[in-house]
C-alpha cells in the first residue's frame, strides 16, 4: 500500500509518516515548504519521501497525485490558527486552504479511485448543551471562520468520494510544533500563577496515538465520519492544565476562570467539544489510550 500524506510539516503529519515508517509502508509526504521543514528524526521524511505541494494550486495537486498514484491520501494540511483566520486579510487564504485545497486533493482521489482521509475538527458544531457531540450528526453551527472552512472542507469530501474517512479531533498536541501543553510549561516556568478556562470542555488528541488510529482506518474499507481523541473523560483546559503540571513537578498554581473572564480570544470557541466515540469501537478500531496515559508519554518525549 502506497500512503501519500499532506502537512507532514505539523504535529500529525509527521507522526503518520512515523507510524507508516514503522510498518513498512511506501509512503510520501508533502508541504507547502520547498524542502522539509519539520523534526528531521530520521524515519518521518527523508529527501526521497517528501515533495512540495501547494494544495490550493489545482493543476499542480492533480499532476503531482496522479504521477504517485497513492492507495490513500491522508489529508493533515490546514489552516489551524483559528484567531488569524478571522482577520480581514486572511480569510480568502483560509478558505483557500481548507476548502479548496481539500476539494482538490478530493478531486484527484476520486480520478484515481483510492481512499481518503479528511482529518476535522470539534469546530464544525456551535458548542452548546453538554451531550456529546456524535460523529453522523449533521446539526453543524461553526462559531469561526476556521470552523466554518473545516466544515465546508468535510463536505467537499462527502460529495466529491464514496471511499472517504473523515475523523473529528479536539485539543491537538503532538511533538512537531506548537501545541497547548508547550505553552503551558513555558508559561509555568516564569509564572507563580496561570489563569485558565474552565467552562469549555472536551478531551485533548495525542497525534501520536492517533496516527496509529488513521493508519488502522487506512487498512480497512470502514469509510464514514468518525471521532477520535484520547479516552479518559471529558475535561476543562483548566482541569488540563493541572494535571499537566502535576505530571511535570511543577507548583504553579492554576486558577480557573471563565471564557468571559479571561478574554483575548479573538475566534469564538465551542463550550461543549465532548465529541462521542463510541462508533470506533462499533466499527472494531482500537480506541486510543487516556490522555493522562497519553501526558505522561508526551513529557517524556519532548525531555521538557
């Protein structure tokens, strides 16, 4: 099998690539960059496995897919700074990435009829109530512009493929980039006290974990939407960030405060973002590990 893997510059592109490397599988990875840009660990890219691609650009995805004739296209490239998407300036680009873009890489995998994987977003729903969100539901109110693009990117999908997996994720960490759990620890560092959300809730996604999950989806021809984040419960980014510095021995102290209280946000978040996952499991796919699991893991992996 033949992975072909966009965004390999960013937390979860570069974790499947790792997870392809691990199996065995030819695969190649591509960004926007000329030339790799991301952890050079010596198993997610290399020289002969990377190609730039400029997913907004329909010709070039179609010449440059079609030439690799991949089995599966595992679709990880975004716009993810959701506050700058909602600047003036940034919103044709937004869109351009996340639906275009997507509706291109679509396009090519419907001609060559091989699988896809569209990686979404707890972003697409309004957030509101407290019951799980689940993956068929179809009740979709994006607070932002980031949502709204993920939204109509899950679409182009749907529309376009028969042979599609479209996964919904929450709260991403992973090793290759920015991520919540680094900017706390760097926060914690110089701050006696932090002050952090606690009326929004749901369950962060470690990419390592989950690259796993894509890979097994990859294998199957289990096509529909899904849910993937770690086990352990739903919590709040300040019950997050207590046991992040528990983990790592530090005495911070963490105060909760609401959205209203703490401000700054420029993009409306979801209160609600617990998103149900029981349809993994219905569907036989191993669920992935608790995020405290998942936390302590991580630490040791970035050597903080």
């Amino acid at each position: 099998m033949k992975i072909f893997v966009t965004g390999v510059g960013g937390q979860l592109g570069h974790d499947v690539m790792n997870e392809l490397y691990k199996r065995g599988y030819e695969r190649v990875g591509s960004d926007v960059a000329e030339t790799y840009s991301g952890v050079a660990d010596g198993s997610a890219v290399t020289t002969a496995s990377y190609v730039s691609l400029d997913i907004t650009d329909a010709s070039t995805v179609d010449k440059t897919i079609t030439k690799i004739n991949p089995d599966v296209v595992i679709h990880c490239a975004a716009w993810t700074a959701v506050d700058m998407a909602e600047d003036d300036d940034k919103v044709e680009k937004v869109r351009a990435v996340n639906i275009s873009g997507t509706k291109n890489i679509a396009e090519v995998c419907k001609k060559l009829d091989c699988k896809m994987v569209y990686i979404s977003t707890d972003y697409v729903f309004d957030g509101q109530g407290t019951e799980p969100w689940q993956p068929d539901c179809k009740d979709y109110k994006p607070l932002n512009v980031y949502g709204q693009t993920k939204l109509e990117g899950e679409l182009a999908v749907s529309q376009t493929l028969d042979k599609y997996f479209i996964v919904r994720i929450a709260w991403v960490f992973g090793f290759n980039g920015k991520n919540f759990i680094k900017t706390m620890l760097n926060v914690g560092k110089t701050h006696d006290t932090v002050c952090v959300v606690n009326d929004q809730i749901g369950t962060p996604t470690y990419t390592y974990d989950l690259a796993r999950l894509l890979v097994d989806m990859a294998e199957t021809e289990k096509y529909g939407y899904y849910h993937a984040t770690n086990e352990g419960g739903y919590i709040s980014w300040y019950d997050f960030t207590k046991e992040i510095y528990r983990q790592a021995g530090y005495k911070t102290n963490v105060i909760p405060v609401t959205t209203e209280e703490y401000g700054l946000s420029k993009a409306a978040r979801p209160f609600n973002s617990r998103l149900d996952k029981s349809k993994l499991v219905e569907a036989g796919f191993e669920p992935l590990p608790t995020w405290q699991d998942a936390v302590s893991r991580y630490l040791k992996e970035i050597e903080f």
